[in-house]
C-alpha cells in the first residue's frame, strides 16, 4: 500500500497557468472535489474566478450576468460567490422536504432517486403541458421543447414539479392560467402570456413558486398569504405582479418595462401566517453576498456631478469653515502669499489693540474701529491731540460680548460647531437614531433589489399597511416610482431614481418608513412628497436637477429630514406648506434655483443646523402664514438674500449664520410677524436686516413662489385647512410675540445700512449689536406705528449710527451708538430719545432736523469734532437732563438755531474740555447698554450663553477677484 503522500499529485508539479488550463474542463461537482483536497488545492480551484466559475455562471441557463439589468458591463467582485448564490438560490423551491414527516421522508427521498424528466412538444412523449402535468410526480421534471403552448383552461397545479424550457430564453411560450395549489414549484426558462378568458397569468394561495430567467408578457402575477414567491433574472413587460398579505417575497435582477399600472403592487399588512419557504428564504437573503453593503454617503464634490444627473453648470463657490490661528488656512487663492500676510499683520495689529482694552477703559485712539475708514481721531492731529481721553466700555451688549465679536475667537467649542456642519454618514445617523437602525434592518412583506423600472406608470405601489423594502434598485422615465399609503412602510436604501413624469417618491395618509442613501434627480415634480400624516424618516440622499423641488411636505405631512445633499432643483429645495411639519435637520441645501427652503400657506416645522447656501432667491423663505422654528443654521453665499419674511410670515429665527449673501441679511415685510434673535448677520452685499412695507420694494423678488406646484393629487379634495392637528407641541418653547421682534443679533460688515426699516407696522429692534456697516447702523425712513430701538450697541458704522426720517416715530432709549462716521443719531421724525450714551461719533452727537419733534432725556452726548447737538429749522420738543460733553474743536457744545418757543432746552450739564482735567468716564451708570440690568433679558439663558461664547470664523474663496482686495471674514457670535 502506497504511502497518501506518494499518491497524491503535487500542485507544484505544474505551473500555475497549466493548472488553471486543465482545471478548466472539469464539470462543477469535480472542482467540488478537488477543492476538498488540500489547502493549496482549495486556493487553486479559487483563483480559477475570472475562468471557470465566469464560465459556469455565464452559461447557465436559469440565470444571466449577476449584474443585469443595471449594470450588466460591471463584473462581480467574485464570480465563483455570485455562481454559488444562484446554484442556492435555485435551490430554495426543494427545501420543504425538511419540513415532512419522517414517514413521508423516506418516500420522498426514495421517489427522488427515480426522479423522472418528462418531454413535452412535437414527437414526444406528451404533446402539451396539462397532459405532462397529470402523469408528474412529486419533483419531476418537465421539459417543454421549443414551440407556443396554449392552454384553453384553467390548470390547477397539485403536484411540485419543476418547469423549464428547452433552448434559449424566448424559444418556448405559455398561453396559460395556472392556479398553484401545491406547496413548491419552480419554472424556468420560459416566456407567459395570458390566455383569452384571464389577465391573470399565475396564482398562489398558499405555497411557495420560483422563477428563474423568464418573461412574462401583458398579464398579471397574483400571490396571497400564505403564499410566497421568489423571482430572479426575469422581464416583466407590461406586466405586473400583485402581492397580498404576504409574509415575505423577494424579486432580484428583474426588469420591468411598460406598465400600465404599477408594476408591482405590495397590499396589506405581512400576514402571520406563514409557509415552509418563509424561513428559508428569510436565511437565504440574510446570507447573501448580493446584498447591498451600507456605505458612508460621500460628501459632495463639484467635479464629480456629472455622474449625478444633468445638474446645470455654473461658478460654484466654497464655504469652509476653519478652526485655530494658523493664517494659512485663511489665504485664498486669489490673492498672493505676501498680500494675505499684509492683511492678516494688520488685523492681528487690531485685534491685540481691542483685546487689550477689555478692562473697560481705552484712549481716544483705541476707540478707531478695524472695519471703518472713519474713525474718531485722526493719525495726522498733533501728538499733543492724543492727551485727550475719555473712557467708557467697549461698544456692545456686555464685556464678555464685546470680546467675542472684536476679538480673535478661540477655539474651544469650535470644533464642534464645525463636526456640527458636516454631513453625517449612513451609518452614523443610523446609530443615532434606533428608530431609523430598526427599519434598515427590518425584512417582511416584499424585498426588491437590483431590478429596473423603466417606461411605465408606476414602479411600486404600497397600500393598506403593506410592507416593502427596495434596494440597489434604478427607476427611471416612470409616471412615478414609489407610492407609499395607508398606514404602510417602505425601505428605501441606494437606489437610483429619475426622469419621472410626477414626483419621484409619493407618502400618503399616514404611510412612514426609511429613504436613505439615494440618488434622486431630474424628476418633474418633487422628489419626495410627504403630505396626509406620512412621517418618514429620510436620511442621506441626495436630490438634485428637479423642475421643481426637491422635497415637499404638506397637508399634515411630517418627517425626519438629515444629513441630504438637495441641490440643483429649479425651485424650493424643501418646500413646506399647508401644515406640514417635519424636522429638517444637518442638510446641505445650494445652488437651487430658487429658495433653499420654503415656508408658506401655514407650513411649519424644526429647520436646525442645515447648511444653506449659494441659492438664486432666499435662503430661506417664509411667507403667507409660514411659522417655522430656523434655528443655528449656516445661510450664506446666496445671490439673493438669506432669510425672507414675506407677507404675513412668522417664525422663530435664531442662533442662525446669515453671511455673504448678495442680496440683504434678512429681507422683511411689515405685514409679517416673526421673531428674529440671536442671529449672527454680516458680510451681505446689501442691507443686513431690512424691513418692508410694500412688495415693488422687493427689487423683483419672487413672491408666488412655487404656486403652481401641483399639490392635489386625483379626487382628493384641496381642504389642508381643515385638517390641523388639535395639539401641536410646535409652539410650546416659544415665547409669543404680537409685535414683530429683533433682538440680541450681531449686524455688522454689511454693504449698506445695518438694520433699514421702511415699515408701517410697529417693531421692536431690542438688544443687538450694529457694527461696521458700510452705512448707517439703523436707517428708519418710514414708521407710521412706533419702532422701539432699545438697549443696542451700534458702532463703527461707516455714515451715521442712526438715521429717522420725516413723519416716523422712534424710541431710543439705553442704546450705546458709538463711533460711528457720521452724526450719532440724526432725525426729522418723532418720538423720544432717552437714556442713550452717543459717545465718539465723527459728526455731531445728537442732530435734529426739519420738524422734527423729539424728546431728548437724560442722555450722555459726545463727538470729537462737532457739537454735542444741533437744532435747526422748525424742531420741536423737550431737551432735558442731559450730559454734554464738548469734543476737541472747542465748538459750542450745543447749537440751537431753531424757535425757542417750540423747543425747551433745561437743566443739561454742559462739560467744557481741558487738557489738565482727569479723564471723563461714563460711570453710574456705566456705559450702555445694560442688558444684564434690564428687567427683560434675552429670551432664554441658553440662548444669550450661545451668543456671548460661540464663535468661529468663515473663510470664503470666490472664483475671480476677491472682494475689496482681501478675503472675506466673518466673526460669528
């Protein structure tokens, strides 16, 4: 007897390649064999992938290439795992064996070893099906040649047999009407039509039917609980599949085509009753290598979106948010190394000069602002000049807020507002989420991948509680592809859908589920639209080249909307009206077409922490009864404005970062009521806050906005109004306003006035701060009700810190405007000024023109070159129990060239200049404003903690010449 060593052929012997040559000839079961050899045997017969196995996959008849029909020129990533999930898959239909009786057990194994294969066609044994059928056994064959079969009944199918066709794909046809009542069938290889008396091509009740690599051709498949089904590599044309109650079905690799209805129908919920191949078919998705892996989604990048659809071309800008001190992550690439160190020299100069005087007090030369040309001493007075001081506290809501908005920020707490503005993957908002993570990994009702939906109505249709998860699937040139109803849910993950006629993915009357990771784009309506109570959970897509917009939610429609690129569409990336409420959350919306998002017609919902930017109209837009919460979100870059209140908008606007858009910061209408707090607006091209009266002032602004969207859907009646929800939590952390409200933002670095009101309703602008504008801080050119201005600090702008035009009515009262370029406050209106510390402007403090009818109390009034006061021409009104201080020209402290009969001037305290005096100093009270003395704080300790600490900076680069020659920088409070 020979030693096995002696026996057994070496796999060295040979050279790899002649191995893989002779090996190439061996049928399935002998490389079977020859991997159970040895381990070097096993590696052999695994590295024959790209030869062999690619053979037998490919020329077997019961499947086609594993990557049909979507991507049929991409090879697996193993062909020898994709051969061994069809040899398993066609497998799946013997497996109720396992489930009889031992008795009958036995029986079956012995009848299968004389298992026979029955002929059916012209000159064979049985020339027509029904005939085969009558003489099968339990798991015959039957094999139809090539030729059309017709049969004029309906055949109730009793016995499990196995059905292929002879030849290619397309050789043998069924004109039939098979009602399966046996527990297993498998067919294979053949084409159905429906016979003359029945649509209905095939029906199962209750036991489970495979087909493999067939077509079905201008008829009806029909599967009930408890029955099930599994189908793989077959065309549907014009065909369609219904499914009832089923617990579980699986369609992959399948092509459907023409439809004219839904090509395939999921209705009612997973039945609990269930069959033998339930189990199977459960353990045989859940091992398979074919199912789609869940990627981390990818973040946007601009030369890569022609693979995204037909997304129009154009200059794209960058926002990058950057954290720490090194300046070199500040350069931009328009301009060269040694011009940026210019810049950044000069602003590191300033800034250490502004931080140094945090402990209240600074010289005339420290109070020279780094944002405006125009400052309160000039550097060619005499060095004598620069003796003269007068102290007070730097210009804002409180020391810490001083420091944050004129100072370097630090970096503690940035990084997290910067993670914060990242999109987050798939996998990382599943994890947040274990509501979201159990639908991903839910399986039940109907499971549809890799197949393709093109030239039809509809692709899926799920109703009545009905069930269905798709995946790795493409919908394209379709009426529509999904609609979900009635209480159902769908699982959406890394499919492809686009070109529909109607919105891409419809959500009705209470429907919810998943829709992750998906590639929406250039559909003619919506991508998504949710209305009716659906509330589904959409994570991750990206929606983009719409003709209309990008996600619609209305008619009670909720939501959870995170982390999705939607941009592209022609108009509203999100669109939320007729009470819907979702919460949009950590989305980056830009370079719509039209606003980012949309409020309007009584839409609501939580809108937190999205980026938005580079949008044609509002970042944001609110309007005729639109009541959301925009919350600590990034608005920039935009060619219109950022925010839009328009006509009867609410909302509650905070913590949000509205910067270098091209139009105003905040575009309001008077008419509308919101409250705006907390805000951070700057860098805009226009106004940083401008409020309305009238919409020709909206320099053509798009006021009907998505008004033709189609939002009625067939025989629904248009009555959202009717439908609002009893008890809504929406408005429970929010304080009421009944006057619109501006408080506690930081305006500043914008290209006009910081703050314009051209409005005939009243309004409260409280607690902000109005920095470094390039005109006045606060311009008030119309107000027939009464604008509050209280407790604001305006500085550094460029023209006057606040300007009241004829026949409006103001109240000043404890706000520090300090210096600013030109008068302090300068009016011809009414109303009264009380209580303000106007210190340091470069025109005179306080000015009154026209007939203007003020009353002016208990201020503290200074400029450097000009008088403390001036009255002229017909004013009227009250001048009392002020200080005023005289600037450095020696001028008259106050002039009054207007009738002393109509103007009472009494008991001021006029303070002459003198070299040898110490320093005047605003004391008792200290400089305004007071925030923290008020009886009336910021709105929320949160919030105001927020303003005082979070900071970061925005660098922006911009394609072509940077703007005034350097970068563009934005402290953000």
């Amino acid at each position: 007897m020979f030693l096995m060593s002696q026996v057994t052929m070496e796999v060295n012997g040979l050279p790899l390649e002649l191995w893989r040559l002779i090996l190439a000839y061996l049928r399935l079961p002998d490389l079977g064999r020859c991997s159970l050899v040895c381990k070097a045997w096993y590696e052999l017969i695994l590295s024959l992938d790209s030869t062999r196995w690619r053979q037998l996959c490919l020329r077997c008849i019961e499947c086609r290439h594993p990557n049909w029909p979507n991507q049929p020129d991409v090879e697996p990533r193993s062909w020898r795992e994709a051969f061994k999930q069809h040899y398993l898959a066609a497998k799946t239909w013997t497996k109720n064996a396992q489930e009889l009786e031992s008795s009958n057990c036995f029986y079956l194994f012995r009848r299968r070893k004389d298992r026979r294969v029955l002929y059916v066609g012209p000159g064979c044994e049985f020339d027509n099906l029904g005939s085969a059928l009558t003489s099968a056994n339990i798991y015959d064959k039957i094999v139809l040649f090539p030729g059309i079969y017709e049969e004029q009944g309906e055949i109730i199918l009793n016995v499990p047999v196995e059905i292929m066709g002879q030849g290619k794909l397309g050789d043998v046809a069924l004109l039939v009407c098979v009602d399966q009542h046996c527990a297993t069938t498998r067919l294979c290889n053949l084409v159905f039509m429906p016979v003359w008396f029945s649509p209905v091509m095939y029906k199962v009740s209750s036991g489970h039917v495979q087909f493999d690599n067939c077509n079905f051709e201008n008829g009806q498949l029909q599967i009930h609980a408890p029955g099930t089904c599994q189908v793989k590599f077959c065309t549907f044309n014009q065909a369609s599949i219904s499914l009832h109650s089923v617990a579980l079905c699986v369609l992959e690799n399948c092509e459907f085509v023409g439809s004219e209805i839904a090509s395939v129908t999921v209705e009612g919920h997973p039945s609990s009753d269930r069959n033998w191949a339930y189990k199977h078919l459960m353990g045989l998705v859940r091992s398979s290598s074919a199912l789609l892996a869940t990627q981390d989604s990818e973040p946007f990048n601009p030369s890569n979106h022609e693979n995204l659809g037909h997304m129009p071309i154009r200059n794209l800008r960058t926002c990058e948010v950057v954290i720490g001190e090194n300046q070199s992550n500040f350069i931009p690439t328009s301009k060269s190394p040694r011009a940026c160190e210019k810049d950044f020299k000069k602003e590191n100069e300033i800034n250490r000069d502004l931080c140094s005087a945090r402990d209240g007090k600074r010289t005339a030369h420290d109070a020279d602002s780094i944002d405006s040309d125009h400052s309160s001493s000039s550097e060619n007075e005499p060095e004598d000049q620069f003796l003269y001081k007068f102290s007070h506290q730097l210009p804002s809501l409180n020391h810490t807020l001083a420091k944050s908005l004129l100072c370097r920020p630090q970096t503690t707490g940035l990084t997290n507002l910067q993670k914060g503005l990242e999109l987050k993957t798939l996998q990382q908002e599943l994890q947040r989420d274990s509501e979201a993570q159990s639908l991903a990994c839910s399986l039940q009702g109907c499971l549809i991948r890799k197949c393709l939906f093109r030239d039809g109505k509809g692709g899926v249709f799920v109703c009545s509680q009905g069930h269905a998860k798709m995946e790795g699937n493409i919908f394209r040139d379709l009426v529509y592809a999904v609609r979900c109803v009635q209480n159902s849910k769908i699982i959406m993950l890394k499919n492809d859908i686009y070109h529909c006629k109607a919105s891409g993915i419809f959500l009705r009357l209470e429907a919810g589920g998943l829709i992750a990771d998906n590639n929406i784009y250039s559909n003619s309506e919506a991508g998504v639209d949710i209305r009716k109570g659906a509330n589904p959970f959409i994570l991750c897509n990206k929606i983009h080249s719409g003709l209309r917009s990008g996600i619609v939610v209305l008619g009670n429609g909720k939501g959870i909307i995170r982390s999705n690129q939607i941009y592209g569409n022609k108009e509203a990336g999100i669109y939320i009206l007729y009470n819907g409420n979702p919460i949009v959350s950590g989305n980056h919306i830009f370079q719509g077409l039209a606003a980012g998002i949309a409020v309007n017609e009584n839409g609501r919902g939580q809108i937190t922490e999205n980026v938005i930017r580079e949008n044609h109209w509002g970042g944001a837009d609110i309007r005729r009864g639109g009541d959301p919460v925009l919350r600590s979100n990034l608005i920039c870059f935009g060619y219109s404005d950022g925010v839009v209140v328009g006509e009867q908008g609410k909302g509650l606007i905070e913590g949000n970062t509205i910067y270098g858009n091209k139009g105003c910061g905040m575009w309001i209408m008077s008419s509308s009521l919101p409250h705006i707090t907390s805000n951070q607006i700057a860098h805009n091209s226009i106004y940083g806050v401008a409020v309305f009266c009238q919409k020709d002032d909206a320099n053509d602004y798009l006021i009907n906005q998505g008004n033709n969207e189609n939002f009625i859907d067939e025989g629904e009646a248009f009555n959202w109004e009717n439908e609002l929800e009893s008890e809504d939590d929406h408005f429970s952390s929010r304080r009421p306003v009944s006057v619109a409200l501006i408080e506690s933002n930081s305006i500043n670095h914008n290209g006009a006035a910081g703050l314009y009101v051209k409005s005939n309703e009243a309004l409260n602008i409280i607690a902000n701060v109005i920095h470094a504008n390039q005109e006045s801080g606060l311009v008030v050119l119309q107000s027939t009700q009464l604008t509050r201005v209280a407790n604001n600090s305006i500085s550094c702008n460029h023209l006057s810190g606040v300007l009241v035009e004829a026949e409006c009515r103001v109240e000043l009262r404890g706000n520090g405007i300090y210096d600013n370029g030109g008068p302090g406050v300068s009016s011809k209106g009414d109303g009264a000024i009380l209580e303000n510390d106007i210190i340091g402007n470069r025109g005179c403090g306080l000015q009154l023109l026209q007939a203007a009818n003020m009353k002016i109390t208990k201020n503290r009034i200074h400029s450097f070159r000009d008088y403390g006061i001036i009255m002229l021409d017909q004013v009227k009104g009250l001048v009392q129990e002020n200080m005023i201080f005289q600037g450095k020209t020696k001028k008259t402290i106050l002039q009054q060239v207007s009738n002393l009969e109509d103007c009472l001037v009494q008991n001021n305290k006029l303070l002459a200049f003198k070299k040898s005096d110490i320093p005047w100093k605003l004391e008792n009270p200290p400089a305004r404003p007071q925030i923290e003395d008020t009886a009336r704080s910021i709105s929320t300790a949160h919030n105001s903690q927020k303003v005082a600490t979070v900071t970061t900076r925005i660098s922006t680069r911009v394609e072509g010449r940077c703007p005034s020659s350097r970068s563009i920088f934005c402290t953000l409070l």
